[in-house]
C-alpha cells in the first residue's frame, strides 16, 4: 500500500506521506514526506502531476514551470493564441484609464515561501508600472477597506 497523500498550505502542493506515517491514524507526521504539485490540463482534461520532490518549495516550483508547459505552441495553441488578444485588452483598458487590478492567491508562509508573482506565469501579461496586485486568499475583496486601498484609482 503507498503512503497517503495530504494537501499542504501551499495551492496545488501535495505531500505523499510514507506508509508507516501516523497521519495515516489521524496523528501528526513522523515522517519526511516528499512533495509533488498538481495542475489540471484542459487540453487531455485530467490533472498532471510533477514528479515527487524533497521540500514544498521544490514542489512549487515545478507546479508553475508545469503550468508554462501546458501553455505553449504545442500542446495548447489557442492558449498562446489568447495571450495577445489579452495584451490588446489591457493596451486598450490603459489607453482609457480604466484601472486594472491584478489577483494572486497567497503564500500562507511568505517568510519562508514567498508570495507568487504574477509575472511567473505569462510575463507578457505582467503588471505595468504602479498596477494594483491585490493577494489574499478566495475573495480578494472581503474584508478590505476599499475606499483607503483603493482611494487613489
């Protein structure tokens, strides 16, 4: 029997916990888990796995260059294809002054694991200048003073 999967704090990171672990039990970990990411595939719709790592920050890593992966020429034409129509949007959005806001799920432990940067996935679609990143977790909004964060755009 292989160990038993747990989810981390970390989005898309899992730890394989070994077969003797007493998280198995419903106790904490006594074990040294190793660590593998997870992202869905639209394109064979199933999820694709890393292969299994020694530390979460490892893990992370791999997940988003697998993320790069699943977006390029070959595997997801019409991802790459999206890319520039998206580009046009924001020229556009900016040449109007409308605000444009970016949103990040965050790192629970940014002392130890920094916060993502949204450049990591498509730099082309990068934050410019003073942009907004606003990083929380599910609701980027909630419980945010809007009229202080927000006051100047």
């Amino acid at each position: 029997m292989p160990g038993k999967d747990t989810k981390t704090r970390y989005q898309g990171v899992f730890a394989r916990h070994q077969k003797h672990c007493a998280i198995a039990n419903g106790r904490a970990c006594n074990c040294k888990p190793s660590y593998y990411g997870v992202v869905w595939d639209r394109a064979r719709n199933r999820t694709v796995k890393t292969k299994r790592l020694t530390t979460v920050n490892a893990a992370w890593n791999a997940r988003i260059d697998l993320i790069k992966q699943l977006c390029n020429e070959q595997r997801r034409p019409r991802c790459v294809a999206s890319i520039p129509k998206i580009q046009k949007l924001l020229a556009e959005a900016r040449a109007k002054g409308v605000t444009v806001i970016y949103t990040l799920f965050p790192s629970p432990s940014p002392a130890t694991f920094p916060n993502p940067v949204i450049g990591d996935y498509v730099p082309a679609l990068a934050p410019k200048g003073d942009e907004p990143v606003v990083t929380s977790f599910v609701d980027k909004f909630i419980l945010r003073d809007k009229d202080t964060d927000f006051k100047r755009y």
